[in-house]
C-alpha cells in the first residue's frame, strides 16, 4: 500500500460510519465517509497531495478567510437572485459556524498542491454545501438542494475566490501577529526601564568602544522591534485590494455585471474591513506581489530577532569565560555530558526560526516569479510558506517574551569592571585632555595593563573630582 492510500484510509477511519455515500465529478464516482463534510474533490485531493503533512486546519485564519468569502459571495449571488433565500441563509449560517471554530477537522488538503488553489476551494465548497444542506433539512450529498459548485461557488473561479480568501486571512492573522511583536516590546521596554542607571561597555565590531547603559541596549531591541510593527501595517495595506469578481482570468465570466461591487460591499461588512476591487482584475488575477512585500516584512522582522537574540547570547555568554554581563533564564540543563552547563536555548530556536523564514522568503519570491501568463498556479506554495512564516514568528516570540526577557538579570558587578578598566572610557576625556593625550594614554593601558584612570590620577593630568566629573554616567551617557 502506497504512502497516499495509507493516509486516506487513515482519514476515512476517523469518519466512519454505518456507510459510505456515492459522489461522482467528471472523473467517474468515490465512496465519500457518510459522516464525512468533504466531498469527492476533496477526496482526490487527498490521494493526490500527500506532500507536506500541514493541512488547512493547521491554519484556521485560512479556513475562516474562505467562509468569510464564501459567505459575501453568497449574499451577493441572493441580492442578484442567482441562489434561492433558503440557500442564501444555509450557506451563511454554515460560514459563520465554521468562522467560529467548527468543521475544521474536515479540511483536510495539504497546503501544498497543484492546480492553484483549486482543491483548497473545493474543499471549502463541499464543507459549507454540506453543512448548508444539514441546516435545511437534507443529508450530506444531496447535492441538488445545494451544490459546492452551483451554489457555494456561484458566480467565483478557484483565481479569484482563492486569492481573495488568503488575503482576509492574512490581514487577521497580520494582527494576531503584531499583537505578540506588541508583547515582546513591553518585554523589552520593561527591561529598559530597569536596568536604566546600569553602566556597561557599549561595543562595536566586537570590540571594547564607548560607556552606555544597559538599559540604553535593551530600548534599542524595542524601538527595533516597534519599527517593524508600522513595516508589518503597512505591507498589509495591500491585501485590501482584491480581484474578487474577475474569476478566471480576470473577465468576470460567469458572474453578473453587478456582481463585483455587491461582492465586495458584502465582503467589507462580513470582515469589518475596507476591502476595495482591483483596478486591472485581469492583472491582479496573475498579480502576487502583495505575498513577495509582506514576506518581505516577515523576513526583516526575522532578521532583527535574530540579531537581537544573537546580542542576547553574547551578552550572557560564559558565565566564567564569556562577556557574563546579563542572566538569561535557565529553561534546561545544557549537556548531556557536562554538568552543570545551562544553554541559552531560547535564543537559539529564535535565531533558527529566522533561518527558516528568510528560506520561505526565497521560495515566495521564486514562486510569484514563476507566475505565467493569466495565472500564476504556485500560489500554493506561497501561502504555505507565508503562513508558517507567521505562525513560527508568533510562536518564536511569545516563547523569548515569556521564557527569556522577562527573567533577565544583569551582573552590576561585571558591568562595572568592564567600564573602569577599559580602555575605551578614554573617549570620554578627548574634550579635556585632546586626542593626542589620550592616544598615549590609551596606548600606555593596552600595553601596561594599566587603568586608564589610574594613569590619568597618576600622570596629575586631572584632579580626582574632575575625572570623576567627566566619569560619570550622566556625563557619558545621553538617553
């Protein structure tokens, strides 16, 4: 038995019943699960995409954005009287049970697959027919009383249903996403805030440069992290712009002249947003750049946790050996062969989960350039990639917010040893002593292992008060 007939028994065990029922489409008949929501295209599906492993309900902003679509579509098809009221009221009902959490175990495809989206939008149909036929009375598959594509699919292509749903998806999971930014921010602005009167070596290239306070660090991570917030909005504008109405290639074959303003009047109302027609259907139908800007976003963002938790690791390495100015959190023991050793484990899944997001990046670009004539068909791949981006993000940060900032300490002591003795606190006397002096007191330290201060005291080339002055946190450092 091939791995793909496994898996659909699998599937149909979790749905067995007293019976099967009988579905037939244009490539002849499949005994459907009699409990079973999914229809016969979603069948086929299954065989024929065993890919990823991540089905649709790994991600339950994609089903919610399909019945939100399903549903404008619905009471736009009702206004123009292309589907009867009692089909009108079932499909909206069945939307808005699967929009709050229902049916979901039902939608079964993986993520990745041929046929741009198509077996995505069929299984949402035959789901929402299901259910809808249920809710008037009839049994699942009596498809004469309300048909996937017939009636849930009304005046709607796979091209535009399809993109349209991902959008609404993604403006709400873009939300759910700056949320957890949000928290991870305060994280950081608390930390700034504690640590505000606490010197420390600022360094560059690795190497010993200016005084500066901890807190300073940790309010430069938030302030990086808040710009990504209004890069985050700003990507996501372009996802109110749909091609809804154009269905195949963007003619609007198929659907009534009205039927693109009432679509996208209704569309607006179901997900409380301002969602607008495209300009040119025709080419937003083929059009995938609001995927490659927005995965742009998510790779910046990923780049600058990155460097953040790489900051983070530096900062706390050692803690005999290393830089030891802060204290991450011990979430584990270290090694399984070196007691005593504690890893900072947070920070590395976060720098790992970068990687895999600058890779999905790549394979959004590469797909949206792969787009051919009226269509690109890889739009799959995309929105696979483009969601787990989101969801390991989300996971990724609410772990370092929790599980990391939060518990941070800093080694005062530490901090304190590494200003005085540094060489680089020389550049805090360059406005009284001149460059050259403090050249040859650099040079005289590095070589001597002397103090920098010392040699200044000793030299009689300040007073103690005025070193002290010129010394001091509030003189070094500006907030």
């Amino acid at each position: 038995m091939d791995h793909a007939s496994h898996r659909y028994e699998n599937v149909a065990k979790l749905y067995q019943s007293s019976g099967d029922r009988t579905e037939k489409d244009l490539l002849g008949e499949k005994q459907v699960p009699h409990t079973a929501y999914y229809g016969i295209q979603t069948l086929r599906a299954l065989e024929n995409f065993d890919i990823s492993g991540i089905t649709l309900n790994f991600y339950p902003d994609v089903i919610r954005g399909f019945a939100k679509v399903k549903k404008a579509a619905a009471l736009a098809n009702n206004d123009l009287q292309n589907i009867p009221d009692n089909v009108c009221a079932s499909i909206c009902q069945a939307c808005d049970e699967i929009t709050m959490g229902m049916l979901h175990n039902h939608f079964i495809v993986d993520m990745i697959q041929g046929g741009a989206g198509t077996s995505t939008n069929m299984n949402a149909n035959e789901v929402i027919a299901n259910r809808a036929l249920e809710i008037m009375g009839y049994q699942r598959g009596e498809y004469a009383y309300c048909h996937p594509n017939n009636h849930v699919n009304c005046s709607q292509s796979t091209n535009d249903a399809y993109p349209t749903a991902m959008k609404v998806a993604l403006l709400d999971a873009n939300d759910e996403l700056i949320q957890v930014v949000q928290q991870l921010i305060v994280a950081f602005d608390d930390k700034a805030h504690a640590f505000a009167d606490i010197l420390k070596m600022g360094r560059t290239q690795l190497q010993d440069a200016v005084p500066m306070t901890m807190g300073q660090s940790f309010k430069a991570f938030a302030s990086s992290l808040r710009n990504e917030v209004e890069r985050l909005k700003i990507s996501a504008l372009s996802f109110h712009k749909v091609n809804m109405g154009g269905t195949a290639i963007g003619t609007g074959l198929n659907a009534n002249a009205k039927y693109r303003e009432r679509v996208i009047q209704h569309l607006s109302r179901v997900t409380g947003r301002e969602i607008t027609l495209a300009e040119d259907l025709i080419e937003a139908t083929h059009d995938t750049g609001a995927f490659v800007m927005y995965s742009s976003a998510l790779k910046q963002l990923a780049v600058k946790l990155s460097k953040i938790c790489n900051d983070l690791r530096l900062l706390s390495s050692g803690p005999r050996a290393g830089l030891n100015e802060i204290n991450l959190p011990p979430m584990q023991p270290g090694s399984s062969i070196m007691p005593g050793k504690v890893n900072p484990v947070i920070p590395e899944v976060v720098n790992q989960i970068a990687y895999k997001v600058i890779g999905n990046d790549l394979t959004i670009t590469h797909a949206a350039e792969a787009g051919q004539l009226e269509l690109n068909v890889m739009e799959p791949v995309m929105i696979e990639s483009v969601f787990e981006s989101l969801e390991i993000l989300k996971n990724g940060m609410q772990s370092l917010a929790e599980r990391c900032v939060e518990g941070i300490t800093v080694n005062e002591e530490v901090c304190e040893s590494y200003v005085k003795n540094s060489i680089g606190i020389v550049t805090a006397l360059n406005p009284y002593l001149g460059y050259e002096i403090c050249t040859m007191l650099a040079k005289e330290a590095l070589e001597n292992n002397r103090s920098v201060y010392d040699l200044v005291l000793e030299k009689e080339l300040m007073s103690k008060v005025a070193l002290d002055d010129a010394l001091a946190p509030e003189n070094m450092v500006n907030s």
